[in-house]
C-alpha cells in the first residue's frame, strides 16, 4: 500500500469561503482537531494577509503538535520572511510558495514571461530553503498550464531545493480522465520527480473535486490537498472526508492508504461546520446527517437483516457510534465525564467539567433527553465562546398573532447590570434591539442561520449569526431548548467578540 499524505487547508484555502471569519481561537480549536484526526500536514494560513493571520499561524505552530505546519507565501521576498518567522515555532515547518503559469495568469495578471516565472519560482524556493528544509512549490492554474511548461518549471522547483510539488487545478477546470493524464505525464517527465511527493489540490467549480484528485492518486501523487467538508473559495475543494473514505473503502483499487484517524471524521465536521458557520447538507457523502440514514422499506429490511446489503461503510467507523447516547436531568456528574470521554473530550481540570456540568444540568431540566450531538454542541459552544464582556441574565418576550412582539433583557456588563425594552418585526428582532440597546452596540447582521440538533420538537435550538461593524466581521453561536434564547446567546457571542476585536480578515490569491 502506498501511503498518501493528507494536506489540510481548512484554515487557508478554506477560510476563504466567502462569509466565514475565524477567530485565532476558533483556528487553534480546529488545528487541535486535525491533529487528533491525524492529517500530515495543517495549512495554518496565509501569514503576509493580515496582522490576525500571522498570529493565528504563529499560535498554531506554538501550540498544535504532530502534524507539518505550513504557511502560504507568494513567490515575494516579504511573504517568505512572515511566513518562516509565523511557523518558526513549529517542531515541522513547511513553507509553500506558489507562482501561477497559465497563459493567462502569466499575461494578463502577473505581466511577466514565461521565462521571468521560471526565474522566480526556482528563487522562491531557493530562498524559502534557507529557512526550513520543507519547501512546497505549486504551479496556480496549473489545470490549464501547457505541460511541457510545467514539465519545465517543476524541474527548476526541484533542482532549487522543493521537497514538495503540487499541482493545482485552481479554477476546477479539469476532468478526472484528463487531470489524471496531466499528473501521470508531469511525474514521468519532470528530471528529479523521484525526490520529492508530488500534490493535487483541486477545486469543486465543475463538481468533480474529489474525484480529480482521486484520479491523481491513481496517476502517482503522493499528497492530496483538501479541506474538512469541501469547503473553500467559490464551489469549494476536495472534500478531506470523501476523499479518506474514498481510500479506506476502495483500498482493493487505489492500493493506497492514508494516516488518518477515521472515528474523528464526524467530529471534525461539527466542529468545522459550527464555527464557520457553513451547514453540511443532509445529503453530504460521509459527514451528512443522513448518511447512514435508511427509510425506504427494502433498504431498512435489507440493513436489519445485513447491513451491508445498503451500507459500505459503517457509521462507527467515521465516528458516529455515540449517536444513540442519552442522558437526562437524573444524569450525575460521573456518567456526564464517561459520556464526554467516549465522544473523545478530554476535561481540562474541575472548573472546565464545573462549568460544562452546570450548562448541562440547565439543558436536561428542560429536556427530557440530551443526545450525543446536544453534548457535542453543548462543549464546542462553550469551549469557542468569546470572553464575555456582556452576559444575558435574564429576557422575557412577549408575541403573538395580534401582538407587537415585545422583549426586554437584563445584561451583565463590564460596569453594571442593563435592562432594556424593545419591540420589533419578530421576537428574536425585538430582543436583538433590546441587547443592542443595553449594550450600546448596533452592527449590521449579515446572516441569521437556525438549526436543530437532532429531530423532534425537543431539540436543542443551534443559532449562528454573522455581524458586521466597520471592516470587522464576526460569527457567533448559541444552543439553547428556546430558539429565542439561542438567538439571543449567538448574538452576544458575537458582539463579544466585536469588543475583541476578532474576526477580520484580508482574502488575497491563492492556488
């Protein structure tokens, strides 16, 4: 079996989906995760973007053991520089500097000849070298580059010191038959392929991401790029989970296997999708919430009596066993610990366990039951959650169908105790003027989004909400049995993180 290493751009390429603003918190958490999942390497971000870039990458690189940290960089002296001083903590670093070679990209955006970006790629990498000894060159485009081009300029990559070669198809233009073809022929003919691994990162324009890269494994790469649920500019890429699964279940074919840690896939997802504030389709291959769901008669006689008549997979393997876990309000404080410690939480001392058994206990009064995702959005909310400069203690909401909706709140702020009234179109808009008003704080709310945790009228309410204030944009959260009050808990999520001055961010080019 050959072994493919799993490169992660959640954090980067990922990050770039337009409306998602991840706080240097929310990115530690989820490096943490691709850790545990096992990826070999964790793309932290782009660390010349922006001051907050930098800093999330610089945390990363102190904090996340295991995996390669890389840092994205053009094929620019500064991107360079802030790219190894940013992972420089790291005990593995990568830089992964890029240059496009399209025709295209090379006349109409970079204005240079073929032969100039030859030059500057081979003095990238050279120059990137002097800083660590793990160098990624891709080619942006490369998907619609002449081979013969990049034949050449992977050459220069690799006789400058690239230890890595990716190939790129930015604009998810390629097709697996053909992509396939350009890889198979780029590693025959490229002097030197036999040192380095050789990369995919593929884009999802066309639908065909996962498969792409897929058809590159088969072709001879060695690394696929992707992100957790696909997510990133425009359509998205590669999907890291369908692409795992796709490895792991057609081993027989690929004769390829990866390091990843399969039971941690759904709980990667979660996490992702709660703080990016991006929703996994029901139907999503793999991660969605009806992925293992059956509810045609043939298919549900054929599982009760052997599952894998309809199921190549099995739930548990991605990590979705404790989805029958119940507990209540009778629960104690020992089973709460054992439950979070199969859904792989790990309590960081009495106060945490304290804190999270407090919140429970407030859940299980009002709910009969709490499920393994209520946990699970029970601890990701409370561990991602802002400093609360602003607290809600109390709110009371008056509606109907006759009825101006009215909504008052009493808020714990940093120099006292705020009531105020409000009313509005509805009753989560009353309550977001009452908390603006006690606050003293009106952003413009950008997206409102309302989930349940599980089915049935008793599931815990999941709210997310994006604001915007000045060039500032944050996501919060809330859960809550009332939706009001989950409304109510996201909106101050993010207004605290508003006061923090968390979430902005600069998009800039990538491959």
């Amino acid at each position: 079996m050959r072994r493919i290493k799993i490169f992660d751009t959640t954090l980067r390429d990922g990050e770039q989906s337009p409306g998602v603003a991840l706080s240097p918190d929310e990115k530690v958490a989820i490096a943490k995760q691709l850790a545990r999942l096992g990826v070999d390497i964790i793309e932290a971000g782009f660390p010349i973007a922006s001051p907050g870039d930098f800093d999330a990458v610089r945390r990363i690189a102190e904090e996340v053991e295991g995996p390669t940290i890389a840092a994205l960089a053009r094929t620019a002296k500064a991107d360079i520089e802030r790219a190894a001083e940013a992972i420089e903590p790291a005990a593995k670093r990568r830089i992964h500097t890029f240059i496009a070679t399209s025709p295209v990209h090379m006349e109409k955006k970079l204005r240079m000849t073929p032969d100039e970006v030859v030059e500057r790629a081979a003095w990238a990498v050279k120059f990137a070298r002097g800083f660590v000894d793990d160098v990624e060159f891709s080619a942006e485009d490369a998907g619609r580059s002449d081979p013969d081009f990049l034949v050449r300029i992977f050459g220069e990559a690799i006789a400058a010191g690239a230890t890595t070669i990716n190939i790129p198809d930015t604009v998810g233009y390629q097709v697996p038959w053909k992509f396939g073809e350009l890889v198979g022929y780029i590693i025959e003919n490229t002097p030197g392929a036999e040192k380095v691994d050789w990369s995919v990162h593929t884009h999802d324009d066309l639908g065909m991401a996962t498969v792409n890269s897929l058809a590159a494994v088969r072709a001879g790469a060695t690394q696929v790029e992707c992100t957790v649920n696909g997510i990133g500019e425009r359509a998205g890429n590669a999907s890291l989970e369908e692409v795992v699964m796709a490895l792991y279940t057609r081993r027989d074919f690929f004769e390829a296997e990866t390091g990843i840690n399969t039971r941690e896939l759904y709980r990667t997802s979660q996490l992702v999708s709660r703080l990016t504030g991006m929703v996994v389709p029901p139907n999503k291959a793999v991660v969605g919430r009806n992925a293992f769901a059956h509810e045609a008669g043939i298919h549900q006689d054929g599982v009760l009596k052997a599952r894998e008549t309809y199921e190549i997979m099995n739930a548990e393997t991605v990590g979705r066993e404790a989805a029958v876990m119940v507990l209540g309000k009778h629960s104690g404080r020992h089973a709460f610990k054992k439950a979070l410690a199969e859904l792989g939480y790990e309590i960081k001392g009495d106060e945490e366990l304290k804190r999270l058994f407090a919140r429970f206990k407030e859940i299980a009064d009002r709910k009969k039951q709490v499920s393994s995702e209520d946990l699970i959005a029970l601890v990701e909310d409370e561990r991602t959650r802002a400093p609360e400069m602003f607290k809600l203690l109390d709110m009371q909401v008056h509606s109907g169908l006759a009825l101006t909706p009215v909504a008052t709140v009493r808020v714990k702020t940093p120099d006292d105790e705020v009531t105020e009234a409000a009313t509005g179109d509805g009753p989560v808009d009353a309550v977001y003027k009452a908390i603006s008003r006690a606050v003293g704080l009106s952003p413009t709310l950008e997206r409102y989004r309302i989930e349940a945790t599980t089915g049935g009228t008793e599931a815990l309410g999941e709210v997310m909400v994006r604001l915007r204030q000045g060039s500032v944009v944050v996501t919060g959260r809330g859960i809550a049995p009332d939706v009001v009050e989950a409304s109510a808990r996201a909106y101050l999520d993010a207004l605290n993180k508003l006061v923090a001055g968390v979430g902005s961010r600069e998009v800039v080019e990538s491959p």
